[in-house]
C-alpha cells in the first residue's frame, strides 16, 4: 500500500466508518501524530473531501485566489453582510462552525488555546457539544489583562466549558524577562504538567495580534523593548504565539525570547493550527502569518482579503 492509499484507508476508516484513533492505530501500525497528518494531508491534496452543508456565505473565488498564492494553508473567507455588525456576528458565527467541525473530526485529545478578543468571540459562538477524552490547555502565560472578558485563564475554561470537557491552565505571565526564572518556573509541579500535556497538542487555536494589542497593556508596555529589541519594533508586522514577526512570517525575537510557554518548535510542529482573524484592518499581520505559514487553516472577512490582495500588489 503506497502513503496516497493509506491516506485513503485511513480516512475511510475515520471517516466513514466511525473507527477511533486507537483502533486506526492498531490496524495500520500509526501513532496518533501520523494518522492527524494523514487526515490533514488527504484534505490538502484533495484525496479526501469534507463537503460542507451550506457555502452560502463564503466567498470561495477568493479562496481560490488565495489558495494559490498560499497552498500550504486552507482559507475560509466570509462574505460581508450588509451592515458592520452583521458582518462581524456572521464572520465569528461562521468561524466557530468551521472550527467545531475541525473539532469534531479530529477528535484532538489535546487541543491548545490562545487568548484575545478573537478567541473570546469565537467560544462564545460554539455550540455546547461535548467531547470525549479533549483536553483544553493553555500553551503560552497569560496576557495580563485582567480587567477584560478576554484573560486567558477564563477562555480555557469558557472553551471547555461549551465541549463539557477539562481544561488546564498555565499560571504564569506571557513574558517573563529574568532567564533563570522563566527556565526555573517551567519546572514547577504547578506548570509543568501543564507544559508537559501542551506539548501533545493535536491541534490548537488562535488569533492575530499587533504591536499596538501589545502596548495596550501596561506591564509589557513599560518594558516593550525588554521584549522586542528596539531595532526590531518597526519591523513587527504582527505577534502569534506571544511571539513578534515580521511582513515574511520570520520570527523575531528567537535569539531573545522572553515568552512563558511551549517554545516555537513544538508549537509549529503541532499538526493543526486554526487562526480567526477578527476585523479587517489586520491586512499586513495577516499576509505575515501566512508567508511564514504560521498557521494551517485561517478564517478571515471579505473586506480584510480585498485589503490584503491591495497590500499584495505593493509587496
């Protein structure tokens, strides 16, 4: 059996025939990371197709034009309603339904959350079904903004909460500027399991953010160039992961990272990696993100691809 067939099978089995993970990977010998890529690599090459009901309100021509100028990712772009509210209940609406059907058929045992405005808007359009056997965990520190709805350790649970499943929460600050600390802090009994269970992510999900969401919060504000060198700020197109890049998706503050959380190799490595993009002013943020295909699957709005294929143009 040549990997395209076995693509097949196992989607097939998965697919159509309920099996569970465990009883895939039983029958064809394959961890639980193989048989999640094989799933996501039959739906990239088109060997496997997940019909959706109703495609009314996707625009899927630029789908299309994006899908071939960014093929490693998978676009869903929402059609504007005729009045900005209606645009963003539909946008966060029809984003929720994609990524609860991406739920649904992975089944992840472990699925990694961020925070924002973003994900809080996204849980709160879930439906309540439960999951069997999901965890829901925080992977990076919290963004210390506790006079919000949006702080981390209420969106994990928020998210579990709507699946009836369990949650973990990583009781830290985003950033934490003293090595030794933040090296020290990552062994304790209280973070560490945490981590540990973060670095089994099937798949996660987040938002974008921008240096100005940075500085909005006052603590990494006061020490912004701590974070981010100097010389580099003017650079930031946006910030994923708790981590700034720039307009080609490079990361830049590798050498320099003062993030809490699992680092960027286990991040980039996990197989499923879901971003919401609220509004439609993050053009730049956004074409960053997918020319360093930070993420596997977006969800964005009509007006931001439209201001995005524009950016393009002058790049």
């Amino acid at each position: 059996m040549n990997q395209d067939e076995l693509i097949v099978a196992v989607a097939e089995d998965y697919y159509l025939n309920k099996a569970s993970f465990a009883a895939i990977s039983k029958k064809y010998n394959l961890s639980r990371y193989l048989i999640n890529k094989y799933l996501n690599d039959g739906l990239k090459s088109g060997l496997v197709r997940i019909e959706i009901q109703s495609n009314s309100h996707r625009n899927q021509q630029l789908e299309q034009l994006f899908s071939a100028q960014f093929p490693d990712v998978h676009f869903t772009i929402i059609k504007d309603a005729a009045d900005e509210i209606e645009s963003m209940h539909r946008l966060a609406e029809n984003s929720a339904n994609i990524a609860q059907q991406l739920i649904q058929a992975q089944n992840p045992q472990v699925l990694g959350l961020a925070w924002g405005e973003s994900m809080y808007n996204l849980i709160d359009n879930f439906n309540n079904i439960p999951l069997r056997d999901t965890y829901f965990v925080q992977f990076i520190g919290e963004n210390m903004k506790y006079h919000s709805t949006v702080g981390s350790t209420r969106m994990v649970e928020k998210a579990a909460t709507k699946f009836s499943c369990e949650f973990r929460t990583l009781l830290a600050p985003l950033y934490i500027l003293d090595d030794q600390t933040r090296l020290g802090l990552a062994h304790e009994p209280a973070t560490k399991s945490t981590l540990a269970m973060g670095s089994q992510m099937d798949m996660l999900i987040t938002g974008l953010g921008t240096l100005k969401s940075l500085q909005s919060i006052e603590p990494w504000n006061d020490n912004l160039t701590a974070i981010i060198p100097e010389s580099d700020l003017p650079n930031v197109a946006g910030l994923i992961y708790g981590r700034p890049y720039d307009i080609d998706g490079q990361f830049l503050n590798v050498d320099h990272d003062k993030t809490f959380g699992l680092d960027l190799e286990t991040i980039m490595h996990v197989p499923t990696r879901f971003c919401f993009v609220r509004g439609k002013f993050k053009s730049m943020t956004t074409i960053g993100a997918l020319k360093g295909k930070l993420v596997t699957d977006i969800v964005f709005s009509e007006s931001l691809a439209y201001r995005m294929l524009d950016d393009l143009k002058n790049l």
